[in-house]
C-alpha cells in the first residue's frame, strides 16, 4: 500500500510546490508573495519527509530540518523587512 501512497503523495506535492511558485511569481503584493515562500519552504519540507519514507533514508529528515529552521529564519526577516523596511536595527 506504501508503494502506492508514496507516488501519488509526491504528485500533489509537486503541484503544490508549482502553485505556490505562481503565487510567488504572480503575487498582487509583497505580503502574498512572502507567504507563497513560507508554504514553498514548507511544501519542499514534506516533500523531503516523503522522500525519507519512500528510499528509507534518515538523511532526507535531517535536510528538512535544516529547511524548516533556515525557512523561519527567512520568513521573520522578510516580515521584518515588510514592517520597518530594515532587517537589522
């Protein structure tokens, strides 16, 4: 059953991924397209979790983890940036 959910978990993924890329492309304003980075970044953390389940492979987690914190990192200061027009004080 693995065999079959794995693929076709990888398929949606990959169509998510393509439409936050649109949604960071396209976005009518800043705010938009920070958060189509924010769910891009999380979008390619599942995708990563996938893999590691699909090859078995813990290395793929440790990739994901290192995403998630550079991802929220990113997205605090984008925001901060979108705030006060300056990341650093």
């Amino acid at each position: 059953m693995l065999n079959l959910v794995i693929p076709v978990a990888l398929a949606m993924m990959t169509v998510a991924m393509a439409l936050n890329l649109w949604r960071v492309v396209r976005g009518p304003d800043l705010p938009d397209r920070i958060i189509g980075l924010d769910t891009l970044y999380v979008n390619t953390i599942a995708l990563l979790v996938l893999f590691g389940i699909g090859e078995s492979n813990a290395v793929y987690f440790e990739a994901a983890l290192l995403i998630a914190m550079m991802g929220f990192v990113g997205t605090v200061a984008l925001c901060k940036y979108l705030l006060r027009g300056d990341v650093i004080e």
